[in-house]
C-alpha cells in the first residue's frame, strides 16, 4: 500500500487565476448572492430552484443549457430565483463508473485530473460570466473547496458524504447556502446532525493547518428520499414527511429553516418523468399548510437539454448519469411554478382585501 504523488503539487493561487473573475463580474455574483441568502434567510419569498444536468460532462452542451436558462431566469425573476447546477464530481457507491468532469474532462474513461480541475474552474466562470447565472456543485472533496470557493455560490453535500465528520466541519466555513441532502438511508437523523455540526463554529485540521470556522446559519435541509436494504425506494415529500420535518427544525432550533425537495434520485426512483409530479404535489403542500410553505422554499431539479439518460456521450446534451428533464418539458414546468406562485399570490391579496372588508 503507498500513495504515488503523479503531478508536481498544486499551486491553489495560480489556479485561481485560472477563470478568476474581475471587480464588475464579482460585483454582479455578489449582487446574485446576497439575493440568495435573502431566499434562504426568509427575507425574499422567491421560490429557490436548483436546476440543471445531473452532471456537467460536456461544456459546449452545459453553456448552451446555460443560455437558456438564464433567458428563463430573466422571465421568471419575481417569483423565482435559479441558480444553476455545474455538477463536475460525481459520487459512485462502488468507485466505478463515470466520476465527473474533474476526473475525466474528455468523458472519455480516461483520468486527467490537472487538466480536469482547469476544466471545472472555465465552466464554472464561463456559466458566470457569460449569462450572468451563478453556479451550484457539490463538495464530494472537501479539499477541493479552495479550488473553487470564489465561484461556487451554492454548495451541496450528498447523500453519501452528509455523516463524513470532514463534510461537516469544513461546510461550517462555508460562506454561501450548503445544502445537506438526507442519507441514502433516508435516515433524518443523520442529515440534521449533520445541519447542526456545519451551522457551529469548529477547530479541525484543514489545508495543513489548525482552523477555526465561523459555522454556516446558511446550511440547510435537502430531502432526496431514501433506499431501504431490499432496494425499495421510500419518497419523503409527502406531506407527512414535510411536517415531520419541520418538526425537528423546530426542536433543535437551528437558524434559517428551508427544506429544499430534491426531485429526483429516490423521490422519482429515477424516473425522471416523475419530477413534474412531484413539483406540483408539493406546490399543493404549500398551498395548502403553512407551514410547509414558510419552510418548503425550494426545489433541486435535474434537467438537461434532451429527455433521459445515454451511457455514452452521443446525443449532445443528454445526461450521462442520471436521467434529467429535456429542455421543452424543463421550461414548461418552470412555467407551471412560476403560474402557481402568481395565482397564489392573487389568492392572497383577495383574502387580505376581504379580511380588511370584514
């Protein structure tokens, strides 16, 4: 057993200027985050849409998705705020199969992880700073963070990392929303001890060194549904799940309850047809209990250009990995929530209007 260093050691400063934003594109990023924190915080109504491929395996395809969805962010923008998955690492239960960008940039199945991590930081600052989006990925190596802390603005830990100790601590330094999804087990538990761990400040070793972190009051909740050892899925975005949920929020008291509802991945069992489905339960939910709806704030899509999955790159703009919404059914649906959250705020207005009458 030996670890065998293959590159020179990597230089974080000199791949930071590598897709390094300059002062007016910082200025607009930081105009988008500090509308998100607002999302999260409660002090903005916007509903949060984490959306896009599954995995950004292509960046001609990932760029041209980008377009358009910033074309639909633009139509959107007083309802709906999106902030746009550029998933470059890809978890795989038993380390085989496609890994994401930063291991393999050509998707070829051959490892190239230098050029791989360039790749990540161009497409991260390419969806920036070419259709004024920001950017969600998720932290399956915590080292990695340095390598991209100023491009990312949301940061996800998945369901197989969310009980790793090293997960937890180093979201705790994270100074943009961090959403923990629920364990593939669909354990609760285990997702809000890990909320709690990364909204205290901790001391750890991390990029060879003593830290102290500040704790993120933006980490917060994911429901993706869970998998039980017989291989049957168990959906939790139920209403039953939702209550039970914002049960615990309120036991433990943690800072800015928000539950996102990961649409896909054991919620839909993989059918990614089901993710329209499940959108409009849960505007149903929302509609219907208030609490839901204070704590129900968000939705993580996953969609690409064309519908379904391939298991080689052939069709542009078809997701590699899990199955995603095409483009058509993708824009359709945001329209559908956009709508929703219109009627409801006409339904609203009327109900305050008739409660002053009385």
């Amino acid at each position: 057993m030996s670890f065998k260093e293959i590159s020179p050691k990597i230089n974080i400063d000199a791949i930071k200027m590598l897709g390094h934003l300059n002062s007016e594109q910082q200025e607009k990023k930081l105009q988008r985050d500090k509308e998100l924190e607002a999302i999260i915080k409660g002090e903005d109504d916007r509903l949060l849409l984490i959306i896009g491929p599954c995995s950004s395996d292509n960046e001609e395809a990932v760029l041209e998705y980008a377009r358009r969805l910033a074309k639909l962010q633009e139509a959107v923008k007083d309802k709906i705020f999106m902030v746009m998955r550029v998933y470059t690492a890809k978890p795989r239960t038993n380390g085989d199969g496609y890994k994401g960008l930063i291991h393999e940039p050509d998707a070829d199945g051959h490892t190239d992880l230098i050029n791989g991590i360039k790749m990540v930081r161009d497409l991260h600052y390419k969806v920036i700073t070419e259709t004024g989006l920001t950017t969600a990925d998720e932290m399956l190596y915590p080292e990695n963070l340095p390598m991209v802390d100023d491009l990312v603005s949301y940061h996800a830990i998945g369901a197989r990392s969310v009980e790793n100790q090293q997960h937890r601590f180093v979201a705790s330094g994270i100074d943009v929303p961090t959403g923990l999804k629920n364990p593939t087990s669909g354990n609760l538990k285990v997702m809000f001890n890990g909320i709690y761990a990364a909204q205290q400040s901790q001391d750890f070793l991390f990029g060879r060194a003593e830290v102290q972190t500040s704790g993120n009051p933006l980490a917060h909740a994911i429901l993706r549904g869970g998998q039980d050892e017989n291989g049957k899925y168990h959906p939790n975005y139920y209403t039953d799940n939702l209550l039970d949920t914002i049960e615990i929020y309120e036991k433990m008291g943690l800072k800015n309850p928000f539950i996102v509802i990961d649409t896909n991945h054991d919620n839909s069992g993989k059918k990614f047809m089901e993710q329209i489905r499940i959108v409009r339960q849960t505007l149903v939910n929302r509609d219907w209990d208030d609490k839901i709806r204070q704590n129900v704030r968000g939705f993580m899509i996953e969609s690409y250009l064309e519908d379904g999955r391939q298991d080689k790159p052939e069709v542009f703009g078809k997701s590699i990995t899990d199955p995603c919404l095409g483009w058509d059914k993708t824009e359709a649906l945001v329209q559908e929530i956009y709508e929703a959250e219109n009627k409801n705020n006409i339904k609203n207005t009327y109900l305050m209007i008739k409660e002053i009458k009385v």
